[in-house]
C-alpha cells in the first residue's frame, strides 16, 4: 500500500476513535461542558493533559527547531517542561480548591470585578487564538503532504472534526478524546524513533541512541559525526550554543512561567474530582509528557544527520524522493544559483549561497521517509501529528467557548440565563471560534513553535500574575491586577508585533531590548505586570472583605 493509502486508513480510524468517544462522552449540562462534572480520574486527567499540551508545536515542529537550532533549541524542553512544577506546587491545587469553571471566573471572583473578569476573558481569547493558529498550521501542513490536498482543504477537515468533538462533548467529550489522542501520538513518536535508533545506532532506546556510536563500525558517536558535518558544512556544530545567556534565561522563564498561566491548561485542573487529584494530574502529566520530550532530541539529531549525509552535494535529479515530494507543496525549495545542477546546502560561514531552503516544520514528518522507513509508519506519524494538533485546539477552543458563555454573558451581562441558554451560547462560541481558527491556519502568522511560543509569552505576562497574586496576595486588589494585566499583556504583543511583523529587519539582537528575543520577551512583561499591580494597589483601596475570605479559603490546606 502507497504512503497515502496507508495515511488515508490510519488517519480515518483515529478520525472514527475520536469521533466515537465524542458521542459516547457527550455533554449533558453546563458541568459536563466546562469541566467534565469534575470526575475525570487523576491518570486520565494527567494523560488528557498531555495531549492538551504536547500540540502540533511539541510533535511537529519542536525537534524541526532542535534539528535547526541545536543546543539553542533545549530552551524549550527546558520550558515546556519545567512549567509543570510551577503549575503543580503555585497554581493547580489552588484553583481546584476554589472551583470554578475558567480562569477567568477565580479572576471575577478573587478581586470581587467584573471588568478584571472581562480584562481576564479578553487575555484568554487573545491568547488562545495567537496558540490556535499554529495548530491549525500544523492540520494543514499534513494534509497537504500526505493526502494530497490544498493546506485550506486540509484546514476545512481538520476544522470540522474539531468542530463536532468540541460543540458536541464539551469539556467531557474532549477530555476522553484526548486520551484517546495521547495513545494515538505517542504510539506514533515513538514508532519511528525506535525504529531509526536502531538503525542508525543499533539501540532501540532513542534516549540512549541519542549518546551512543553509530553502528556503521566507525566507532564514532552520533553527535560526534553531526557536529562534523555541520562544521564542514559552514554551520555551527550541533552541540554549541549561540544564544545569549540572558536570552536562554527569558525564553525558557516565559516559557515555563507561560506554561503555568495557560488558561487551556489551567481549566483541565478543574476536571478533577478533589484538590489532591490536581497536584496527581499534574505529576502524571509531566511523566506522560516527558516521554515525548525526551525523545525529541533524538528524532532532532537523527533527522538532521540524515538529512546532512544525503543531501548535500548531491544532483538534484539524484535526490531522493521525499526532498521532492515535499518541495511539491512548497515547504522545500531548491534553487540552482551556480546552474551545477548540484544541492549546495550550507551554513552561513560558507561564502557559497545556500541553494535549499527546508520547513523546520517538516522535520518530524519528513524523517520516516528520510531514513526509508516503511510506508505503514510514515502514515502513522501523519495521523499522530493530526492527533497532537487536533487535541491542543480542541482544548483552546472550549476555553474561547466557556469565556464567552459562563464569563461574559453568565456572570458579566446576562446574568438570569437559565443552563440550558448557556450550553447552547457555548456551543455557538465553539462554533464561531472554529472559523475564526481556521482562519488563522489557512493564513497563520508564522511557523508552529514560534507562533505557540508567542502565546506563552503572552501568558506570562497577563493571566500567570493576575492568578498567583489573586492565591497569594491579600494586598492585591482589581485596581493592580487589571493594571498589571493591561500592562503585561500590551508590552509583550507590541513587542512582539514589532519586530516579527512591523519592522522584521530589526529582528536582530542588536535591537532588541537588552539582547531579549520576543520569544522571551514575555518574562519581562510578567515582571512590569508584578510591578505595576503592586505599584497600583499600594495607592487604591484595600480589596473587600469577601475577597479577602475567599483567599483564606482556597489557601486553606
């Protein structure tokens, strides 16, 4: 059976799982919609979380960045992992003492305001949607490679499934779907690695391959051999870093910091059914996660040594044929500077022109066909990258779907609707948000990873603070949080904004703020949001007593 022939069948029977699960677990009332009834297991929880988690960023295009970037590409396992902690000992436990629906809600409710509710809801759309739109790329990326088809046919399906699983089962349906899609991902991550561990290095274990000698009889360590080909080449070796170690720092704290204000993260905390099942949701996560992440730089380091042992100096007509299946949707290009009729692909230490240009995106994908694997398991990974997409905007689009219903109309403008006018308005949101995401993967403003590292950035600076100072605080009060929130979240995206699409030229770090990337940039907007919330409670009025009640209670052990 061809590659697409074995993507169409795997690819429809996760489809069908997913599909399946959705109607058994379908929502029944606004409990069910939110936040499953809070009767989800901690390991299911945990293995839901994952799935929420590890997006089309973390099976896509996570080791595509560390296949590129080398050592520089570690801020991100270092960030999207190490999140979790702050997750489980600053915010998890605490707002599932407090339990409510959103973020949002303990927002509204902590500093006793509606418009710190609605600035709440306004961050947690903003930054929904700037994550939605990379895993929108990422369902586009696939179908058009391995179905066949234009990036916005694939964008309409992947929408449509979406849409049935998210409007149908809610909180409850996406969570068994999301079990269901943690299997289906992993299984297919973890397939192919073992598979190339083995023949590359002989050991079926990528973590241990990762550091082991090739098992061509060279004697000479994977690494050892990338590092060398990336030198002759004109690149910087794998294993050395470029990056400022002020800017290490700020990526990987806005990320792990982003990590812990994520409101589609947050929310699955209230999924549980007591306070001890949310710090076990989250230690299980962290495990279900780790898997992944620590194979990722494995897949990184074997996909880009393929990749540098084949191509290079080769004739074009010669290429093997994924170079040329994938430059058929555009995410290869060759062009023949010197007319040799030969790939010239180096580094920017070289003075010859790099005459190919390859998607970090595709790296995951592309590396089953790179290394000849069978035609069985390139599928496979097609329908594990669907999976890991699917999953992550699912979660996304019930946060926009329950901020619209239970935080702007329940309890903000409409507050006598009945339970069953909510569910309806959330499903409508989850509709309308489903296009206005499509949108956005049809056309997304940048490559996956970076697109989802500016929504941790943007996490960082608004909902994290606003949600530790709410747990912590008693000081604190509406006037410093929307302050902080307006603050943190305005500098973050102009920031951003600036240099990723205003003025690209600039984009160096020469211009930037203190050598700060914009994918960092997001921790020094939470320290502006700390201090300007602070700044601004230490001159208004103390928060009122009910307020103060409420953070006596969810403190309480």
């Amino acid at each position: 059976m061809t590659i697409q022939g074995w993507t169409f069948l795997l690819v429809g029977l996760s489809f069908a799982l997913y599909v399946g699960v959705a109607i058994w677990s379908r929502a029944r009332s606004t409990a069910d919609f939110f936040v499953a009834s809070g009767h989800v297991p901690p390991l299911l929880n945990g293995m839901a979380t994952a799935a929420d988690w590890m997006s089309a960023a973390s099976f896509i295009s996570m080791a595509g960045l560390i296949s590129f970037m080398g050592y520089d590409g570690s801020v991100y396992l270092m960030g999207w992992t190490g999140g979790y902690v702050l997750l489980a000992l600053l915010v998890a436990p605490y707002l599932r003492k407090f339990g409510q629906f959103t973020v949002p809600d303990f927002i509204g409710d902590r500093y006793a305001s509606r418009p710190a509710r609605i600035v709440a809801v306004g961050c947690a759309i903003f930054i929904s949607f700037t994550y939605v739109a990379g895993q929108m790329r990422g369902v586009g990326i696939v179908f058009s490679r391995f179905l066949d088809v234009e990036i916005e046919t694939g964008v309409v399906v992947g929408m449509a499934i979406v849409f049935f699983y998210a409007v149908l089962g809610g909180m409850k349906g996406i969570t068994y779907t999301q079990v269901a899609q943690y299997c289906v991902l992993i299984f297919s991550y973890l397939v192919p690695a073992i598979f190339i561990s083995m023949l590359m290095t002989g050991n079926p274990i990528p973590q241990i391959g990762f550091g082991s000698t090739l098992a061509d009889g060279s004697g000479v360590a994977l690494l050892d051999r990338l590092d060398q080909l990336s030198i002759d080449l004109g690149f910087v070796a794998f294993t050395q870093g470029t990056k400022s170690t002020l800017d290490v720092f700020f990526i990987t704290a806005a990320l792990m910091i982003g990590t812990a204000g994520l409101p589609h993260v947050i929310v699955r905390f209230y999924t549980v059914p007591k306070v001890s099942a949310a710090r076990s949701s989250a230690g299980w996560a962290l495990v279900f996660i780790a898997i992944l992440y620590t194979t990722a730089p494995a897949v990184a380091a074997f996909a880009r040594t393929n990749l540098l042992q084949t191509v290079p100096g080769r004739a074009y007509a010669e290429l093997p044929s994924w170079v040329h299946n994938w430059e058929s949707i555009g995410l290869v290009q060759f062009d023949d500077h010197d007319g040799d009729g030969h790939v010239r692909y180096v580094g920017p230490a070289s003075d010859a022109r790099n005459e190919l240009v390859i998607d970090r995106d595709i790296m995951v994908l592309a590396n089953p066909e790179i290394a000849n694997l069978p035609a069985w398991v390139v599928g496979l990974v097609a329908a594990g990258a669907l999976a890991a997409a699917l999953s992550t905007a699912a979660g996304l689009l019930l946060v926009i779907s329950s901020s619209v219903a239970h935080d702007l109309l329940k309890k903000s403008f409409v507050p006598d609707i009945d339970e069953r006018a909510e569910l309806l308005a959330a499903r409508v949101a989850a509709g309308l948000a489903v296009v206005v995401a499509g949108y956005f993967g049809i056309r997304p403003p940048g490559f996956v990873a970076q697109v989802v590292a500016f929504a941790f950035g943007l996490a960082a600076a608004s909902i994290f603070p606003a949600v530790t100072l709410g747990i912590f605080s008693r000081r604190m009060n509406s006037h410093g949080a929307i302050a902080g929130m307006i603050a943190g979240i305005g500098f973050t995206a102009g920031y951003i904004v600036h240099f990723k699409f205003m003025a690209p030229e600039l984009n160096t770090a020469a211009h930037w703020l203190w050598g700060i990337s914009p994918e960092g940039i997001g921790a020094l907007g939470m320290v502006l949001n700390f201090a300007v919330a602070y700044g601004v409670a230490a001159f208004t009025p103390s928060p009122p007593a009910r307020a103060l009640e409420l953070v006596e209670r969810v403190r309480l052990p």
